[in-house]
C-alpha cells in the first residue's frame, strides 16, 4: 500500500515538473554599439602673427587717444604666444645697411661670405619707454624699478604682412612735382608717405618708431640672457651658384606677451593732442632667429 507521504512526494514532483524553466534575465548588448562621447581637447590658440598683434596695437592705440580705459582687454593679452617678424636688408642687390646701422647685410663675392647683423634698437633711453615710466604700476618698493629695456621697433608699422616694398618706380600722381608755396614758381619731387623721398629705402625714423617689442627687467630680474645692446649676427659662406636674397631677411621674434612690470601689455604715450601714439609691447622673449623668406631657412637660433 502507498503511503501518504509518498503520495505528497509524487505530487510535488509533477508539480515541479509542470513549471516553466527559469530563464536568465535579458542581456543588454546595447553598450557595446554605444559610441560614447570624445574627450574635449583644450583649444590652444595659436601665436599672433605679426598682424594680429600689429592689430592689437591700433586697438591699444585709440583707446588712449580717446581716454578709454582698455582694463579688460589688456589682461586678455596677458600669457599670449606670438611670433612676429621683422624684415630688413631690402635692396635687389642682397647687400643694405639701414641709415642707424642697426641692421646690416653684406656679401663678400671673393670668398662667398654672408654676413648678417641685427642689433636692438629699442631701450630704456628711448623717449617713449621713459613716457612709461621706470616704476611698475602700483610698486611699492625699490625691487620693482625697471632698469633696463630691451627690443625692437617694427619697422614699417603700417604693414602687416613682412615684406620688401616694390622696388619699381612710383606711378606718375606720385611723381608729379608740387609747388612749394613759401617760394613760387619753385618746385621739388613728391615726397612718399611718411616724409621720405620716393626713392628713399627706409622710412623716416619718425615713421619707423611708432609701434616697438621690449623686454624690461627689474632689479631683481635675472641678468642671464640680456642682450646688452649685443647684436644679433651670423656669418655664413655660401656655396657656388648660390646668391643672398633679394628679398631681404627676416628677424623673427617670438615668446609671450607680459603685463609685468608695466602693469599692461601694450602701454601707449601720446606727446601731443592729436597726434598719432608711441606703443610699446611688453614681452618675454624665448627665441629669436634669422631666416630667409624665400625658403624658409634658418640661418641662426637664439634661445630655446
């Protein structure tokens, strides 16, 4: 005779045996085909050239001729890469000196011997730079006095690309002679923008000096790598067939825009109302070097 108890056991069996299987829960395969989002990149911009800074500067410029305060604007240059250039030695000949001496290039046809100078022309005696000031802005105390002042003026302001002004000769409007009325029926050739004779290389000084880069150190500034008025030179003997350019050289300029010391970027001095600003950037220079435009070719490095 069965027993209840195995009766119970029977009937839990087929009880069991009648449930549906358990199932393991779905699997999501979705992440894998999820294309998950890209790490952003910080955007580094990249060094004003010569026209954005040339650019800068104009800005710079009418803020002070009409009393603006540019606060804002200045400490947005602060930190900023640039790599400008400044050309010089423009004559078809590969040989030119400019009328200071500052920038010289000669060529000894003998022996192939190319030889190239650029000095700094911009310091602390300069008029624009004592307009400035010798004290930082808002300095207290003796170690913030600057004593010295290092740079260039960027020749040819008004241009903003570097380059060699056409050789050729001016159109006839410009050749046309003008009347001098202190002395009638007298005349003299026209003059080119900025005072020069027409056939003049270099613009006047005047013209020249409006927009400078300088380094400035204070007393407690490290005297290691200051120029001193040293220039910049490179002798090279070229190989035969092989000619200096005739597009001149470029002295190229790079670093990083600094507000210390003079409390800005770019400080801008006005001699005269209504007359045109003296800028001067304030800048760390890291390297300087000497190429030619043509083929892009270092001829020298200074620096890192």
């Amino acid at each position: 005779m069965i027993g209840w108890a195995h009766l119970a056991g029977i009937a839990a069996f087929g009880l069991a045996a009648c449930r549906p299987a358990t199932q393991d829960p779905p699997v999501d395969n979705s992440s894998e085909n999820r294309v998950l989002p890209r790490p952003t990149l910080p955007v580094v911009d990249p060094p004003m050239d010569r026209e954005a800074l040339l650019l800068a500067v104009a800005r710079a410029a009418s803020s002070a001729g009409l009393g603006l305060d540019d606060a804002a604007v200045q400490r947005k240059l602060d930190g900023r890469r640039f790599e400008v250039r400044l050309r010089f030695g423009c004559k078809p000949d590969g040989t030119a000196a400019d009328a200071d001496g500052r920038f010289t290039v000669r060529f000894d046809e003998k022996d192939r011997t190319l030889r190239l100078s650029a000095s700094p022309d911009l310091g602390l005696d300069d008029v624009p730079v004592e307009a400035l000031g010798k004290t930082a802005e808002g300095a207290s105390d003796e170690a913030n006095v600057i004593e010295a002042a290092e740079g260039f003026w960027l020749r040819r302001p008004w241009l903003l690309a570097d380059g060699c002004p056409p050789t050729s000769p001016p159109d006839q409007a410009a050749m046309e002679m003008r009347v001098d009325a202190s002395e009638p029926g007298q005349s003299q050739p026209a003059t080119a923008p900025g005072g020069t004779s027409a056939d003049s290389e270099s613009p006047s000084k005047e013209a020249n000096e409006r927009v400078g880069l300088a380094e400035f150190y204070t007393s407690t500034d490290s005297r290691t790598g200051r120029r001193d008025e040293r220039a910049y030179e490179v002798t090279k003997v070229l190989g035969e067939g092989e000619q200096p350019s005739t597009q001149g050289y470029n002295l190229v300029l790079s670093g990083r825009l600094r507000a210390k010391p003079l409390g800005r970027v770019i400080s801008c001095s006005i001699a005269a109302p209504g007359e045109p600003p003296q800028c001067i950037v304030s800048a760390q220079l890291d390297t300087v070097l000497i190429e030619r435009p043509d083929s892009k070719q270092v001829l020298a490095k200074w620096g890192s």
